[in-house]
C-alpha cells in the first residue's frame, strides 16, 4: 500500500470515531509525510495542531496505524515547513480549496426532532431559510454540549445550498476560524483570509467560546462581521453560552451578536428523547420497540450525543450476543459503569483534592490567592460541576463565596487543560483513583 492509500485508509477509519469538526480540523490538513520499518511520520500545518493530535489523538492514531500495518509503531509528528504551505497557498489563491464549504450532509432541517426544548430555534432556522441575511442576522444559538446546535445550524446551511447551488457558504468551527487567522499572520496572507471569509454568502461559525481570550482573532472577526452584515449575508454563531457569559469576549463583539437574534435550545424533555431516538434508529435500518426506547430517554441523560452513542452501544452489544431487545436484556446493559458515590459527594472530593495537594481544607475554601491554590480550586470547581452536577452558584458559596463567573472560568480552564496537558491529566487520574478506592 502506497503512503497516500495508507493514509486515506487510516481517514477513513478513525472518522466515525470523531466528530466532523474535530475530524477537519485536526486530520484533514495532516498529511503521512513518511513510513520507515517502525516510525510513521505526519506532517501537520502548524504547531497548533501537532501539539493537538500528540496530546489528544496519539492513542487513537497509533493504534490505528498498527491495526492498518499489524505491526507495532511509533509516531513522529513534523511541521510542514512554511515554504510549502506558502506556495500552496499560492497556487490555491484563485481556487482556494478550503472555500469550498463542505456541509455534512448528515444534519438537516428535516432530520431535526422538534420539541418543546428546541421549537423556538427551530422556528427561526425556517425563518432564516425563508430570508437569509434579513430576518435575524446573526442567529446565535446557544445551549449546552449536545443539544444540537450544530445540527441545526448546518441543517440551515444545507436547506440553503439545495434552495440555491451557488451560494457560498463557509462552516467554520471557530477553531479552524482562529487557525486561519495565525496562518495569515505566519505567512502574511492576511488578504487570503479577508477574501476566504468576507466573500461568504451564509458564514455558519461554531463553538465561538473559543474565541474568548483572542483578541487578534476576535478583532478580525469584528471586521468580518460588519462587511458581512453590511451585505445581508446571514451568519450563524454557535456558543455553549451566551455572548454575556463569554469571559474574555470583547464588548463590540458581544453587542454586535445580541444585535441579531440570540435564542438557546435547552436539554430535550423526555418525549423529545423519545422521538429522537426514535429516529435515530429509523436512519440506520434499525428497530427497537417501543418500551425499550423510552427506558433508553428514561434512564439516560439528556445529553444527545451521548444518548445516541448508548443506543448504538446497545444495538451492537445485542446483536454481537445475539440478544433479544427485550426490556431484560436492555436493563442488564445499561449503566454499566454508574460513577463511584465518593465522586458524587462535595465534603469527599474537596478532601481528596486537599489531600493530594497537602492542603488544610480552609486553604483551599478560604480568601487567600496564592499561586499553589490556583490549581486546586480549579480542580474542586471542575469536579464539583462535571461529577456532582452542582451550579456555578453553590460551587461558589463552597468556595467560600466566589463569584459564579470565577467558578465558569476555573472549571472551563481544567475542561481544556485535561485535553491538553498531560500533567493535570496525572492529577486528575490520581485524585479520582483516590476517591474511587477511598
Ligand atoms: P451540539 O452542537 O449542541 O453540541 P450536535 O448538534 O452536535 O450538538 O448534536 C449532537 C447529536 O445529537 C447529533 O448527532 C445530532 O444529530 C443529534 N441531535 C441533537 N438534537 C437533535 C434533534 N432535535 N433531532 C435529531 N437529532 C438531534
Ligand atoms: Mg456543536
């Protein structure tokens, strides 16, 4: 097998484990550089991204390839030096490839399960569709992980494309929006990114609390924006929050966003679970009947994203056991690994997380801002919003009264450090191994 199948080949087999835009960002710009007896070389774009697949992906990527080469592998990550990258852009420059939107074709208007959660999202989707760039510009939705923000805003972008073939359309996570941006600097091609993004018709960007914190980012964006306003084209802005509750996000920006029409789409209600699971199966040829659906909405939660990776988990567990989808056989199957009660109980985790660090409790609930109680407060906010659930609220009266927005901002910073940083990812794993086995 030659490089470029080999690599097409591990594409084509790591995509179903990703989300599409993860899958974009991270590995489509990545090429396989080179193969030697037990070294396979990748060549990313840039830093950002290699740092990215050797934190996040090495597992993934490695075990792959030793499954493609039955072989074992290591891996070894290159930079693609800026020359190529800068005469590729060259070449691209009439026919920039990264323009050509790609829409998962997955998504749709018509696949989207309505219910009392989303219906108001839903009504202005139809609005936008009905007249783009005039109704609601932008439409910024907003609401937690898996609620289907995505889904809705490129089932808007695909309804537009089949109404009107020649319509550019850009959908952008807002990492890859960032990427760009960087890119540009690096090789100065500010005028590529200008032309790229300021030439849409419809600029669909997702998960845009990523851009808090970056202000060159976020300035460009400014300017985008308004040409794109100015010219009726709709834009669509997702967030797992609303402009208000992005810290680091510039008063302009935030204004300019509420100037549209900005809506959130809750966790669906039971019934709403229901019919989407419903249709989940429909989609792939799939049936379960209907008592063992509703104790899947039931006993899940609400999170769809991850309702329908437990659906298909159990689909395959009882096709592979050759099992009935009898309610028994279903309840056996769920909640196979419920989380251990000492990470569901406040007074334990904050004395696991003191322990570890060596720290009185009043320390670490108490005034003082020294440097060595940073991680751990934040540590405390994490698992106290993610294991137990609590509000931003009450982890702040824990915390001795902190502000709400302190707690936001502590507990997001070990949601992206546990990604990236292999250190805190030993922190974690210890401080929960210590509360399981306490
Ligand atoms: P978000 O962007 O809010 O995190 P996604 O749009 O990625 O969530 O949705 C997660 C999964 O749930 C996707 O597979 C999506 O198709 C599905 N989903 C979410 N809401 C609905 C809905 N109302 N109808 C059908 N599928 C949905
Ligand atoms: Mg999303």
């Amino acid at each position: 097998m030659d490089n470029l199948r080999l690599w097409h080949k591990f594409l084509e087999t790591i995509k179903p484990n990703l989300s599409s835009a993860n899958f974009k960002s991270w590995f489509l710009k990545t090429s396989l550089k080179g193969l030697t007896e037990n070294t396979v070389i990748l060549s990313t774009p840039n830093a950002f991204v290699k740092e990215t697949l050797s934190q996040k992906y090495l597992p993934l990527i490695r075990e792959t390839f030793e499954k493609l080469l039955d072989k074992k592998v290591s891996i070894e990550f290159i930079i693609k030096e800026t020359e190529q990258i800068q005469h590729e852009e060259e070449n691209d420059f009439f026919q920039p490839v990264q323009t050509k939107s790609f829409l998962n074709p997955k998504y749709t208007l018509e696949n989207f399960v309505v219910g009392p959660s989303n219906n108001v999202a839903y009504a202005a989707a139809q609005a936008v569709v009905q007249n783009p760039g005039t109704s609601y510009n932008p439409l910024f939705l907003y609401g937690g992980t898996g609620v289907g923000k995505t889904h809705l805003m490129i089932g808007i972008g695909n309804t537009l494309q089949a109404k009107n073939a020649r319509l550019k359309i850009i959908y952008c996570p807002s990492e890859t929006f960032m990427n760009d941006y960087v890119g540009a600097i690096q090789t100065r091609k500010m005028a590529d990114l200008r032309s790229k993004y300021r030439k849409a018709d419809i600029l669909l960007i997702d998960d845009i609390q990523f851009f808090s914190g970056r202000e060159g980012t976020q300035d460009e964006f400014f300017h985008t924006f308004n040409e794109l306003q100015s010219k009726n084209s709709q834009m669509i802005l997702t967030s797992d929050r609303s402009p208000h509750e992005i810290e680091k996000l510039e008063d302009r920006l935030k204004s300019r966003f509420a100037g549209g029409l900005m809506l959130d789409i809750q966790p669906p209600d039971f019934d709403t679970r229901v019919a989407i699971l419903q249709a989940k199966c429909l989609e792939r040829g799939e049936s379960l009947p209907e008592d063992v659906m509703e104790t899947l909405a039931a006993s899940l939660n609400s999170n769809i994203r991850e309702l329908e990776g437990e659906l298909m988990r159990i689909i395959q567990v009882l096709k592979l056991k050759n099992l009935q989808p009898t309610m028994e056989n279903i309840g056996s199957l769920l909640h196979q690994s419920p989380s251990p009660a000492a990470l569901k109980d406040p007074k334990k985790i904050l004395s696991g997380i003191c322990d570890y660090f060596d720290l009185p409790l009043k320390d670490l609930t108490g005034p003082r801002r020294q440097k060595e109680l940073v991680l751990p407060r934040h540590i405390a906010m994490y698992l106290l919003s993610e294991e137990v659930g609590l509000t931003v609220e009450k982890i702040g009266g824990m915390l001795g009264g902190r502000d709400h927005t302190t707690v936001m901002h502590g507990r997001d910073k070990i949601k992206q450090l546990v990604l990236m940083d292999r250190d805190v990812q030993k922190v974690m794993v210890e401080i929960r191994s210590r509360l399981i086995h306490k």
